[in-house]
C-alpha cells in the first residue's frame, strides 16, 4: 500500500507502508483517518511524530516510546 507523509523531514513523500505506524529515515508516522490522492490513487495520510526522530535527539535510542 502507498502512503503520503505529511509534516516532517518527509512531508510529501509518497512511500509503502501499512499498519499503525511508518518509518521514514529515522522518524515516525503515525496514521490519520485522511486520504489523499497522488498520481490518480488513493493513498492514506501519515502524520510526522515530532517527538520521535533522530533530528529531535530521538530515535533508535528511546525506541519513540
């Protein structure tokens, strides 16, 4: 399934994923109940965690929890 970022260091990327949660260079995504559409698909929305990326002195070490 494709997947559109939204906020973030990947804001507009359109990646695979699915599930709850989505990782992208080091930060987490979280799913949102909105849809899109890119390049004539449906995509779901995936909105950044600002507390859960390796720029924002998290990441693999806390394991964003």
């Amino acid at each position: 399934m494709r997947v559109l970022l939204r906020g973030g260091p990947g804001d507009g990327q359109v990646v695979d994923g699915a599930g709850e949660t989505v990782v992208w260079r080091s930060c987490l995504y979280e799913r949102t109940g909105e849809l899109d559409s890119r390049r004539g698909e449906q995509v779901r929305v995936y909105r950044h965690r600002l507390d859960c990326c390796e720029g924002f002195g998290r990441g693999a070490e806390d394991r964003c929890e």
